[in-house]
C-alpha cells in the first residue's frame, strides 16, 4: 500500500504557510516539508495532530494509491 500525501494542495487551497504551520503541530518546518513532498509518512500521532488543526480526516489527507509494480 502506497500513500499520497495531499497537503501540498491543501495549504495552497487555504493560503496556509509551511513555516506557520509547522509550530502549530510541534514539527520543524523540513519535517514538514518531508511529509508534504511525500519523502516521509508521519506516525498516527502526528498524522492525527495535522489533521485535526485542518479540520479534517487523516484519509482526506493521506490517500491510498495504486502501486503498479
């Protein structure tokens, strides 16, 4: 199972900056960055944390993709 991380879009839907983001959360602004450019899968901790400061579910934010390997 392979995840697509969705943030990047959904920051630039709300005009929400990465720097201002990521203290909200406790993450440093490149490991934020590592999640919204999908090189790291944040634990369910975090994950949950994210997705409650957007108002939203963690599979709206993290998507299940196909991998066609």
């Amino acid at each position: 199972m392979k995840l697509r991380c969705k943030l990047k879009s959904i920051f630039a839907d709300r005009g929400i900056r990465q720097k201002e983001f990521a203290p909200k959360i406790g993450l440093s602004e490149s490991g934020l960055s590592d999640l919204v450019r999908n090189i790291s899968i944040p634990k369910l901790d975090t994950a949950l944390l994210i997705a409650n400061e957007l108002d939203m579910d963690v599979k709206e934010i993290w998507v299940e993709i196909d991998d066609i390997s």
